[in-house]
C-alpha cells in the first residue's frame, strides 16, 4: 500500500474519525483507525461498537490496500507535521509516515480482527446543517451526565414529516426545541430515536457547516442505528434502550405572568452576585414593576445582592433558581432579551417551575421554537 495525500486534508480526515472514540477502550483493535486506499482515494473509518465514523479524502494512490493503525497516534502526528505532502506505505508489518523531514514508523494492527462497520439504511430525512447544530447546542445542555440512568443521558429526537423535536432532560430542567425538516417516504409520524448527548453534540460541532445534513435511523439485528451524513462523512450512533420520560406535558400552553429582560445583562448580573454562593446554592429573584433584584446570601462573610431592568407582565414574583443550570438555559436562547415566565402549583405559596424562551425586543417573541423549563426542585421523580 503507497499513496500521497494533502497534509491538511489527511490531518483533518484522520481527527474526524478518531474524535468520537472512547479514550480507553477494552479492546485495543478499537482504538485504531482502518485506511483503505483505492483508485478513487481513501476511505478512513473508526468504530467501537457504540459509535462508528467515515469519511472520504482524495489521494493520489499507487499501491491500493488496507492498514489498520492506532487512531490517537496518528491523529497526534498528522497534526503536527511540517507544510508538505505526506507519503504513506507499508511494507509487511511496519507503515511508513513521511512529511518533508519528518519521518515516522508506526507497527500495524491485524485487520482482520477489525469489526464490521455497520451499513447505512435509506435516509429518513433532510435538514439545514447549521440550524441542526444550533439545535443540538441548545437541548444537550439540558441532558444528565449521570450513568446511573442511561435513558436521560441522551438526546430524545422525535420525527414527523416536516418537524424534527430534540428533547432533553436531567430531571431538574427540560430543554425543547423543534426545527423544520423534509422527512424521507418512509417517515411515520411518532417515529423517536433516544442518541447519547455526548456523541449528538459531536456531531453538530463537526456538520454544523456542511449545507445540509441526512439522517437515517435503521434497525438491524436487535440493533438501532442513527446515522448523519454530509461532505462525504459519515457517523452512526446505537441508540440507547429504554423509554424517555414524557416530558413534554411539563411545558405550559399559555402563562400571563412574566418578566422580558435583556439577556447579556442578566447573564453578567447572576455571574457577579453568584459569586459569594457557596457551591449547590441558589440565588434569589425578586421580579416586580421596579425591576428584577438578584440576591445571595452566601457565607457569614459575604452576600451580595444587584438590581437590573425587568418588564414585568402580571404579579410581582420571588422564586429561587442554581444559577449554573439558569446560565445554561440563557446561554441557549440566541436573542437579545429573554422571556422568563412564572408558572403555578396548586400551593399558592409556592411558584411552579420557570419556563425561558427567546424574546426578539421588548414585546416581541422570538421565533426558534426554544422552552427552557426549571425548577428547583425535581421535575420528575
């Protein structure tokens, strides 16, 4: 096997498709990288089981074959060679990396233990790559990061003809946002698919440019399969096994009572007077005609408290809210001012959850189809 690619194309193919593998594995053959070279170029490929990654690079290739070779490796040593072409081969058990006057030597891996990648259905659909990946970094945020219950660790996708609703919950705060899409023939309403958030939000990151995105979601074998495809990239997911949480009844139809505030401004406010808070705390929001006033009563050395401007619609409320998980939901909203709304529980004394959506001005709602809904206490049990 010989061929010579573009430095920077091959460094950029090969940290494709080794970004989604696990930094430890409990196979070693699933850490590596499988290069196929044919007259028409190379084809780069990862896959642990979980996750599988390919793309495909033009080479000027003189010797057709297959290598498998260790992914973190290669991607450290492709970023990092100097400005030339690079020139790869293998010669029995060796492969030989050369970039200018740099030269490296590398042990292959047996192919033949390498899996098979799993193979890719008719597409389900078509949707915008950029309004995918501003989606996706809206709702992951919202996900659990607790293994102790898989099912809320992923990303709910739920598919209609015409609207694709990305779902996630860490039982404090639910995170919805709906974007429009062209489903394939053989879309049915109701069709869902759970992904891991974690590797979701690589996949927005890495297609967020590409024009437009195809997904795919197949079953084969007792096992679910996600696929997104774009520039001649590829990567599956397995879905993750279980029933999300029905969480979308949490959300309210209509709230009259809600305070409109500049979204930077609120951002830097809970950023300053959060800081006297000891870890695990919440902050005080007191919302009336006057305005919003942020309180922290911290440690026996430190409180803070700051007033900003707040257009209120309905009665003064106080309510208690982390503000970690309070930036999270502002960070999303991609407007200029916020729409904090303030739900009810049977206890009149007690506010409900708070619900954040986008506001374009003062008394103009945005228009991305973003919910946001905390509370301070659990959501589901």
């Amino acid at each position: 096997m010989k061929f010579q690619v573009n430095r920077d194309v091959f460094s950029e193919a090969v940290s494709f498709a080794v970004k989604l593998l696990p930094q430890r594995t409990t196979l070693p053959i699933l850490s590596g990288i499988l290069i196929e070279a044919t007259a028409d170029g190379l084809t780069l490929s990862s896959f642990d089981y979980e996750v599988s990654a390919q793309t495909e690079i033009a080479a000027q290739v003189e010797e057709p074959g297959k290598v498998l070779v260790s992914g973190r490796l290669l991607a450290d040593i492709a970023s990092r060679l100097p400005n030339a072409p690079v020139t790869f081969s293998t010669d029995e058990g060796r492969i030989s990396v050369s970039c200018g006057s740099a030269n490296f030597t590398l042990l292959s891996m047996p192919v033949e233990e390498y899996p098979t990648l799993p193979q890719v259905s008719a597409q389900s659909g078509v949707l915008p790559a950029e309004l995918f990946a501003a989606a996706v970094s809206q709702v992951a945020v919202a996900a659990s990061r607790d293994d102790v219950t898989p099912v809320i660790t992923g990303v709910q996708l739920e598919i209609s003809e015409n609207s694709l609703s990305l779902i996630a919950t860490d039982r404090y705060r639910v995170a919805v946002r709906e974007i429009e899409w062209t489903g394939g023939e053989s879309v049915t309403d109701g069709l869902t698919a759970l992904v891991p958030a974690r590797t979701l939000t690589e996949i927005g990151k890495t297609f967020g440019h590409s024009g437009s995105i195809s997904v795919a979601i197949t079953s084969t074998d007792e096992r679910e399969l996600i696929a997104f495809q774009a520039d001649k990239k590829t990567v599956t997911s397995l879905l993750i096994k279980g029933n999300f949480p029905p969480v979308k009844r949490l959300f309210p139809e209509v709230v009259d009572n809600y305070a409109v505030i500049n979204t930077a401004e609120l951002i830097e406010a809970v950023r300053r007077v959060s800081l006297v808070l000891e870890r695990e705390a919440a902050l005080r929001f007191s919302f009336s005609i006057e305005g919003l006033t942020l309180e922290a009563i911290g440690s026996e050395q430190a409180q803070a408290s700051e007033t900003i401007d707040a257009f209120l619609t309905g009665t003064d409320t106080v309510v208690s809210l982390k503000p970690a998980f309070l930036l999270d939901g502002l960070g999303a909203v991609h407007s200029e001012f916020v729409r904090i709304s303030f739900t009810k529980t049977e206890n009149p004394n007690k506010p409900g959850p708070v619900l954040i959506t986008s506001q374009a001005s003062k008394d103009q709602p945005g228009a991305d189809n973003y919910k946001y809904l905390l509370q301070p206490n659990l959501l589901l049990r």
